[in-house]
C-alpha cells in the first residue's frame, strides 16, 4: 500500500473520511495488514472478497477453507474469527435489550452469520420474552445433508424452561438454497400447534441459505 497516495491508503483514508467512506476490500485489507510475494493486501483482501461472496461470506467460511489461502496465517486467521464472534455479541446485545422486530434486517443478518456456513442441517429458535426481546438462541436439533429430526415437543420444553412469550424458528440449507420445502411448512405448523397449547407464540421461521434468507411470515406462511 506504500505505492499508493497517501489519501487513497485504507489507514489514511479511515483516519480523515471514517470507516464508513472505506469499501469492503480496503477495510479487510486494514485486518490482513500485508500481502503476499507478487501480491498486494489490497489485492489479496479483494480475491478473498470474491472467492467467499463478499464479506458475509468470508466471516461464515470454515476454519479449514481460510487455512488453505496462500498468506492467511493462523494470526490473521485469528483475527478474521474474532471480528466475526464480535459481530454475532453485538448483535446478541442488541437484541436482548429492545424488540427483535425493531430490527428485523439484524435479526436475519444474526441467523445468517450463525447457520448460513454450517456443512449439516441445524434447527435453532430464538426464545424471547414478553417484550419480544432475545432471551437465548439454542441449537436444537442437528442432522445430516439432507434432513434434522426435530421434536415439537423439545421445543415446548424449552419454551417453558426459558419462560419464554414466544419464538422465532430457524434453520439452514446446507446446499445453499433458502427456499422452503413442503416438509418445512408441514413442520411449522406442527410447531406453532405444540406451542400454542402452552400459549407460546411463533412470530416467524427463517430459511437460512449461503446467498441470504427466507421468511414464512413475509411469505404468509404463518
């Protein structure tokens, strides 16, 4: 980045315009710090951009997929994980203390970074509570490629023991596609008829896939 004026590098244009003025690749190249032989930070930060989809993408990849890129050592490996974990905190803070529905892009961005990037299907719920604000998210049920097993009856259990007013439901495609299938619709409403007994509310169930997310309730699924 020496070769480039001084208004145009990452650090100098972060300390005069703010972050925000920054683009993806300049703000990473700031974590990566240096490239490689033959190659620029910032030219190394934009590859990575583009193999992983962008910065969401890059935040979700597995540990193993980052050990394979040439000059993205376990130091800078460490950091990419800390901002990541970072961003799910301050996403968990935020929505523990106002309603969930104040930020709904937050919300499914949150799910994004926790199910997006996981090989096998997981089904998880937000537990909330009266307010509608976040009490836990719990994993509940993991399965293979294709398909989770999971027990209304688990999730009511749950429910009660978090005291909870009412959820939201999530769960992943491992191949990337975040459309609902017959099996997940039948599977919401066996969902939403468990909890209703116990006067459990389900606000909405997120389809997460690598390329975004799909809601039942804008679908009027629900």
């Amino acid at each position: 980045m020496k070769d480039l004026p001084a208004a145009l590098r990452p650090r100098e244009k972060l300390q005069s315009l703010g972050a925000a003025a920054l683009a993806d690749a300049e703000l990473l190249a700031l974590l990566l710090r240096t490239g490689v032989r033959g190659k620029g930070v910032l030219q190394m930060a934009e590859e990575l951009l583009q193999a992983h989809g962008g910065v969401a993408g890059l935040l979700q990849a597995a540990p193993a997929a980052l050990s394979a890129v040439k000059g993205l050592g376990p130091a800078k490996r460490a950091e990419l994980q800390a901002v990541m974990e970072l961003a799910r905190r301050a996403m968990v803070l935020e929505l523990s203390q106002k309603p969930v529905f104040d930020a709904p892009a937050r919300v499914r961005e949150y799910l994004r970074l926790q199910l997006a990037h996981l090989p096998h299907e997981v089904f998880a719920v937000l537990f909330l509570d009266a307010q509608n604000r976040l009490i836990v998210f719990e994993e509940m049920f993991r399965g293979t490629l294709m398909q989770a097993s999971v027990y209304p009856r688990e999730i009511v259990k749950r429910a009660l023991a978090h005291n909870a007013a009412s959820v939201v439901l999530a769960h992943n495609h491992p191949s990337g596609v975040a459309e609902p299938s017959r099996a997940d619709e039948a599977l919401t409403r066996q969902v939403c008829q468990a909890l209703a007994l116990v006067d459990v509310r389900v606000h909405d169930h997120f389809v997460i896939g690598r390329e975004g997310a799909v809601s039942f309730a804008e679908r009027g699924l629900l």
